[in-house]
C-alpha cells in the first residue's frame, strides 16, 4: 500500500511538472494559416477634420497596408475588430463598421473588392476569387469608419484571408494589428488686447518707433494773436498702435474755441481757409503755405503701408489746407490696407482759426478730446 | 511516510509554480524593476480596471537584437500577437499670456509601448493654435526663438533656449523610441500638422516623449486665446 502511494506521489510530481512546461510552452494558433507580415493599421482623419484619425469616437478611415506570404486564391479579406489580440473577440466599445466603405485599393496588389458590412465590427472585403502571387502587397483603406470611443483605447484588427467569397472555410491567411485611439492635446494661450494711445503737444520717438512716454503738455497756444488778415495756426500730436484684429478708430470731441459767450464758428464742412471770416477747423495732413504763411502739419509717420502700419485720416480731414471741426466726428482709424492692428504712427493735428473784424476781444479756448477706440 | 511527505511538498511546489505572482512597482532608493513577477512563468496583459501590466521572470537574458534583416526578443515566452500602449501623461497645456517680447513655452507628454513589432511612428495632426481668423503661422524647418515673430514650432528633446524646457526620449529599460530628424535639434522647433515627429525603428518597450511647445507672437497678433487641439496617432507594423 505505501508502495502503491508512494507511485501515485511521484506519478502526480511528474504530471505536476510537465503541466507546467506546457503550459509555458504551448501557445494557440490558427491550424494551417500562414502569417501575414509587414502588416499595419493607419488612423487617417476623416475629409472634414484635421484630427488625424485616431480620435475616440470620430469618423475617420482604417488603412490596411499588409504583406501576404504565399501565394494562392483570394475571394474575401475580414477585418474583425477586436479588444484582444487574440482570443474571444468583443468589439470595442463605440467601434461601429456597418457603414464602412471601401476607399481606396488603387494602390494595393490585390484589388477588384467591394465591402460588405452588415455585421459591426466584422467587415469584409469580397471579389470574384482571383489568384494572388507570394508577397503581394495589400494596401486597403475602409472609410466611414467610426472608431471606439474610450480614449487612450488599444483595439486590435484580426485580418484573415479566404479563398471563399464570403469568408466561410479555412482562413489562408492571418495577421493581427494593433491601433489606439488618443486623447487630444489641447493647447491654449492668450495675446492681451493692447492699446497705446497718447496725445500732447508733441510726440517723438525712440530708436525711430513713436513713443507715448515723451508725449508733452497737452497744453497749446496758437501761434498768433486772433487777425482778421491772417490765419493763426497750431498743431498737437497724437500716436496709436493697436493689436485689435479690426484695428481702432479716432473721434475729436469738444467744444468750438470759445470766450465767455462769444466763439469761433467751427467749420461744419470741409472747406480751405479763407481770412476774415470766422472759422475753427482741424485737418490731420501736411499743409502748404497756401493756409498760412508759415506751413504746418506732417503726414502721418511712419507712412503708412498696409501692412503693419495702418493709420491714415479719415475723409473731411484728410485733405491738404482742408479743415472742419465737428465735435464726435472720426478723424482717422487703422484702415489703411484693411481694417487691423497697426504699430505705432505719429499724427499731426493742424489747427486754423480765421475771425472776422468784429469777434469780439478776448482769450478764446477749447478743450479737446480725442478717442481711440480698438475693436477686437 | 517520509516519502509520501516529500512527494507531496513537490506537487505543493509544482502547484505554486503554476500561479504567477505579480509584485507592484518594486523599487527602492537605489533600484527599480519596470516589469516583475514572482513565478514560473510570465502574463502578457494582465489587466483590471485600475491598472494594466506586461510581466515575466526567470529569465538568463531579455531584450530585444536586432539587424537589418532579423530581430530577436529574448526572454519569457510570450505572445507572438502585437503589443500596443498609448497614454497621454499630459495633455492639456496652456501657453499663458502670449507676448511679443518673450517666448511662450510648455510641454505635454506621451508614451508608447509596441512589442512584437518592427517599429512604430508617431504622426501628430491640427492646426497651429487660431483665435478666430487668426493663426500662429507654423515655423519653419530649423527655426530658433525669434521673439516678435510669428512661431509656433515643437520638438521633442531637451532645451535650453529660450528656456530649460523638454527631455529627451526616456526609453527606460527597453524602449527604443526616438525623436524624428526633424523634431530631434535641441532649440530648434518645427511644425507641419501630420508630420511624423517619433519612432522607434524596431520592437519597442515604452518611451516616454516629452513635446516641447514654442510660440512667439508679432506685436499685432489679435489679441484673444489662441488655442489648438491636436492628435497623435501611432502606426505600428507587425
């Protein structure tokens, strides 16, 4: 009896241990298929998106590009999505192939297909069976095809070849892809809204770009006293730069000049100069002579190109020894070339005032205003 | 009775060895294993919804040899089916406040992980970052920081200009991903949307990639948040 028991002990022991080597060494294939090699699953993005194929849940294309080892018939080529590699095969969540068409085989070795899709997750491709050669290369792209939607998500395509049209029979060929789907990298930043906006008497630049922070006293006279025979004339200067994507626009706000209860007739439509009369106006240009006898006013500077510089004045103050003044109205906006953001430019208001012999005597003044609005 | 005792502590022993024993993250000061188990043999995807390993144990060699024309790898029997890990580590990223004065950087990360494979690439698409009509154009190959200028480049190595910023590729213990030529020059930054920017030229255990982001904005860029959402896509072939 001890002996008997001792025989079963070691008879255990040893099937203990060839259990063992087994099951390291055994592993499950399919009988009689061969393996199909160079083989991969590209994600490209579907028309419409620039996604690259391997968002969860997007429509998007599956291209097949694989390598059949030897030669033979092909009828069919299933395409059976799966969560494992191998095993029992459950379709990815989301995965839905039944509106899956063929996209393209221009390029494939193998062609002549067309797709049946009726079953998620299980397309195939059929064609009259035709012979292929050793190595042939496949190049297949299903589109329509909607990809699982857990993110970060392996899922694994089991490709099997068939001499049959409908994939019944022997597979002839196998092989196995893997492919994952991607969380998106988001990626922001934001460019503040600026506006630089200055007005003085004078403004001057630094290393040759118009700085706000030597703008001077806002405070100006003009250059002469009140003359029914001559014009008096003064200028401020005003600089703008903005990165509003529709760039800015400027108003002149204020009363005309005016002493207790007498003032100066602001010109209400653009007009020239003309001594005697009384007349308050304001241009943005380079005036000549024929204004005043000394000449005043510059161009916007720098000169505008449509491009990064793009200041101009705006109609009724943008015309040499042409002035008007009415308080609200735009005199110049970054439109030049387009309505945009502009680096800095330096303007020059020219200021006229005409009187007739009877304005009466006193000390005329004003308080201007000018605005500058961006819109972003 | 001696004998039934031992034979009976063998089949105990054969028994054992049947059952593998994975271990979590064995590590210490002054070591760590990346894939452990204690047993006879080894599990290939072992997985619940909390965690996910590859593991294998006695072996005399493991790695990966490879020629132009053959590859070996060496270790635990395991499946011959394809292997593939994705993760996002980091995915969302801001830029702060954009300047035409000073460079914007950040950084996201990836990782990969493709056995029993010849290799992989790694394919990022989308659009540079827009705020409405707006773009940050893309830079050019073999850009530099240029502040005050419209860039918006990555690469996937460690920087130093116009910032510390990046690692390169951390392939651990087996991995044997790299950046591709055009995204491989520490300080210089590129972007073309589908543009491959990773691979790894034969079965490969996880790489870790780190992707640089630069911009530099012109001092007219509309203000407003630029943003972008990109994809990575990983094609392995098997």
């Amino acid at each position: 009896m001890k002996k008997q028991i001792g025989i079963y002990s070691r008879l255990l022991t040893v099937l203990a241990l060839v259990a063992t080597s087994l099951v390291q060494a055994i592993s499950f294939s399919p009988v009689g298929a061969s393996q199909i090699t160079n083989r991969s699953l590209q994600l490209i993005q579907g028309a419409d998106a620039d996604n690259g194929g391997s968002i969860a849940g997007a429509v998007v294309k599956h291209q097949f590009t694989f390598t059949l080892p030897t030669a033979g018939t092909v009828g069919s080529i299933q395409f059976e999505y799966c969560t494992l590699a191998a095993g029992t095969c459950t379709v990815p969540t989301g995965l839905a192939t039944t509106s899956a068409t063929l996209g393209d085989e221009s390029l494939s070795a193998v062609q002549g297909f067309s797709i049946v899709n009726t079953t998620d997750g299980t397309p195939y491709l059929t064609r009259t069976a035709s012979a292929t050669s050793a190595n042939d290369v496949a190049i297949l792209r299903l589109d329509s095809i909607t990809n699982p939607t857990d993110v970060n998500q392996t899922f694994f395509v089991r490709i099997s070849t068939f001499a049959s049209t409908d994939t019944t029979g022997g597979a002839v060929d196998t092989g196995t892809v893997a492919a994952s789907t991607a969380d998106p990298i988001v990626l922001s930043g934001t460019m503040p809204e600026s506006l630089v906006f200055c007005t003085g008497a004078t403004v001057s630049t630094t290393a040759l770009v118009p700085d706000c922070a030597t703008a001077t006293s806002g405070a100006i006279s003009f250059n002469q006293l009140f003359s029914p025979t001559d014009t008096a004339t003064a200028t401020s200067q005003m600089a703008a730069s903005t990165n509003a994507g529709f760039g800015y626009a400027i108003t002149v706000n204020g009363p005309t000049l005016t002493s207790g209860s007498n003032t100066v007739a602001p010109m209400s439509t653009a007009v020239a100069g003309v001594k005697g009369i009384g007349q308050f106006g304001i241009n943005l240009k380079a005036n000549t002579v024929s204004t005043s006898t000394i000449a005043i006013g510059t161009e916007i500077a720098p000169v505008s190109n449509g491009t990064n510089y793009r200041g101009q004045a705006l109609v009724d103050y943008n015309a040499a020894d042409t002035f008007k003044f009415t308080s609200g109205d735009s005199v110049a906006d970054s439109s030049n070339g387009g309505a945009g953001g502009t680096d800095a430019q330096i303007y020059t208001a020219s200021y006229i005032v005409n009187v007739p012999g009877s304005q009466p005597a006193g000390t005329y003044t004003t308080t201007l205003t000018y605005i500058c609005t961006p819109k972003f | 009775m001696l004998k039934r005792f031992f034979g009976g502590i063998f089949v105990l022993l054969a028994l054992l060895m049947l059952i593998p024993a994975n271990l979590y993250a064995q590590q210490s000061t002054n070591y760590v294993l990346d894939e452990s188990v204690i047993g006879s043999s080894g599990s290939n995807n072992s997985s619940s919804s909390s965690y996910n390993s590859s593991s294998s144990t006695g072996d005399l060699s493991v790695g990966n040899t490879a020629s132009d024309n053959y590859q070996i790898d060496t270790g635990s029997k395991t499946t011959h089916d394809p292997t593939l890990s994705f993760k996002m580590i980091n995915n969302g990223s801001s830029l702060g406040d954009l300047s035409a004065t000073a460079p914007s950087m950040t950084t996201t990360s990836f990782s990969v992980l493709n056995y029993t494979s010849y290799g992989y690439v790694v394919q990022i698409f989308g659009p540079p970052p827009t705020s409405g009509a707006a773009t940050i154009a893309s830079s050019p190959l073999g850009s530099s920081s240029v502040p005050g200028t419209d860039q918006f480049g990555i690469n996937l190595v460690a920087n130093t200009l116009p910032y510390s910023i990046g690692s390169n590729p951390d392939n651990g213990q087996f991995g044997f991903g790299q950046a591709a030529s055009n995204y491989s020059t520490t300080n210089q930054y590129h972007y073309i949307s589908g543009d491959t920017i990773a691979l790894a030229p034969k079965s490969s255990g996880e790489t870790i990639y780190t992707i640089s982001y630069l911009v530099n904005v012109a001092a007219l860029k509309p203000g407003g948040k630029y943003s972008t959402s990109q994809t990575i896509v990983i094609t392995g072939t098997y």
